[in-house]
C-alpha cells in the first residue's frame, strides 16, 4: 500500500514536528513547511495526497494560501485552528477546505480525516464515482 504524502503548513515548528511524529508511524509520508508561500511552493514540488493548513500563519494566512491553492488545485485541504469559532469554520469551508478541525485535535479523528480525504482524492483521480464520500 503506497503511503500518504500529506503537507503540512503551520508556522509553528514545534506543531509540524508533532504532526510528523504522531503521521509517520501510523504509514503517512509528511513533509512540512512554515508560510503560507512556502507551502504552495511544496504542494506544486512533491505532489501530496492532502494539505493540512493553520489558519494562523505569518504573511499570508491560511485562507489566503487556499484560495491560492483553488486557484491550480483540487486537491483535499484539511484546515486546522485554534480559533473556536462557527464563522471560522464556516469561512474555511466556504471557502473551498474540504475539513476543518479545531486544536487541540483527536490524533485518531485527525489520521482518520486525513484518510477519509486521501481515499476521496484516490477514487476521484481513478474515475471511480464523483469524488464524493459516502461516509459523509
């Protein structure tokens, strides 16, 4: 089974770090970056299956860096944030996020989040369905 190649994006090193230690034992391949335009910059580079994005980043924030990404790219985001408003979310959402979770999150419901979102991508790019979850 290939594993998942998930970005992470959060200008906290100490949160990437945690998110790669807790992701790439349970078989995900992580790669990580600081600012949103260093994270653009990845996702074109290394292709992964789902971004994972803080909404909090220095420069350009996270909804800014998924309008960009909308821009080339259908691929799932997953948004997280500290930020425990229904707006928030709701912007997120809106706005092109595929998932939006609140720190601190569940590592299980994260992992299998960013499962859920790499199956739907999988099954889409194959032409198996419309893309859309039925676990949803």
């Amino acid at each position: 089974m290939t594993k998942v190649k998930v970005l992470v994006v959060d200008d906290d090193s100490d949160t990437t770090e945690l998110l790669k230690l807790m992701l790439e034992p349970k078989a995900f391949e992580v790669v990580t970056a600081n600012t949103g335009e260093e994270g653009i910059e990845l996702l074109r580079i290394t292709s992964p299956d789902v971004v994972v994005i803080d909404l909090w980043l220095p420069g350009m924030d996270g909804l800014s860096v998924l309008r960009a990404i909308r821009e080339f790219s259908h691929i799932p985001v997953l948004i997280l944030s500290a930020v425990n408003q229904p707006n928030i979310a709701e912007n997120a959402l809106n706005g092109g996020a595929d998932d939006f979770l609140n720190k601190p999150m569940n590592n299980s419901v994260l992992v299998a989040s960013i499962n859920r979102l790499a199956r739907r991508a999988r099954m889409a790019r194959q032409g198996k369905g419309n893309g859309s979850d039925p676990a949803n």
